[in-house]
C-alpha cells in the first residue's frame, strides 16, 4: 500500500507524540493535528488496515515497524529541511511550514546531497 502524503503526516505526528509519550491515543492526535475525531478515526482505520500501526484494546496507538520506518524518515526530512531553511535565514514558522510540504515529495537523492550538505556545514562552524 502506498502511503499519501496525509498518511505519512499521521505516522509522523503519532511518532513525534510517542517521543514524549508513550501511551499516544487518536485524541492526541486530534488535538495535535487541529483535526476532527471523525477525520483521525478514519485515517487511523486506514493505516490499521495497511500494516502502519496497531490500536490496543486501551486505545493506545503503536506504529508497526513499517509505520515507524515512514514515521522516522519523514521526520528526519522535516528537521533537516527545516533547519537548512533556518540557516539560510528563513523565519523559523516559515521554515517549518515549508519543509512539512516539501518532506513529501522530494526524491531521495537530493534529499541525501541536501543532508550531507548540511551536515559538512554545520562541521565547518
């Protein structure tokens, strides 16, 4: 199943919350994403059903190991892009909003050059 891009914002919002948790529910993702319990409910089924995460019988939200490959890369794809934003002196809400759109779609190799880029940058500093 090919995750969209709202699958892969869900498995990064459920990771980034299990980081300061360990016991996420759908509320949380609710009130973390600003969506409805109704739209959550939903695209927890889905990515249920895909193999993407597991809904205890507390309700308590786990992502599957292929749930937390996607989760942990787009994450990592939102904090470099965001951070090589920031140094080129973008507004940090900016820099954030822009590389939550762009986590999405760029290729792996440019996200790999732009990764290495960053890192042999901040080595020089």
């Amino acid at each position: 199943m090919q995750l969209k891009e709202s699958g892969e914002m869900y498995l990064e919002t459920i990771y980034v919350l299990s980081k300061k948790s360990p016991y996420v529910r759908s509320i949380d993702v609710c009130e973390e994403m600003n969506y409805s319990k109704p739209s959550v409910s939903r695209a927890v089924g889905i990515l249920k059903e895909g193999g993407y995460l597991t809904v205890g019988k507390d309700g308590a939200l786990k992502l599957t190991e292929a749930g937390l490959e996607i989760a942990e890369r787009t994450y990592e794809r939102h904090t470099v892009l965001s951070q090589i934003f920031e140094l080129l002196g973008v507004d940090k809400d900016i820099a954030t909003a822009d590389a939550c759109k762009i986590e999405h779609v760029i290729s792996n190799e440019t996200f790999s050059a732009l990764k290495k880029h960053l890192h042999s940058n901040l080595k020089n500093k």
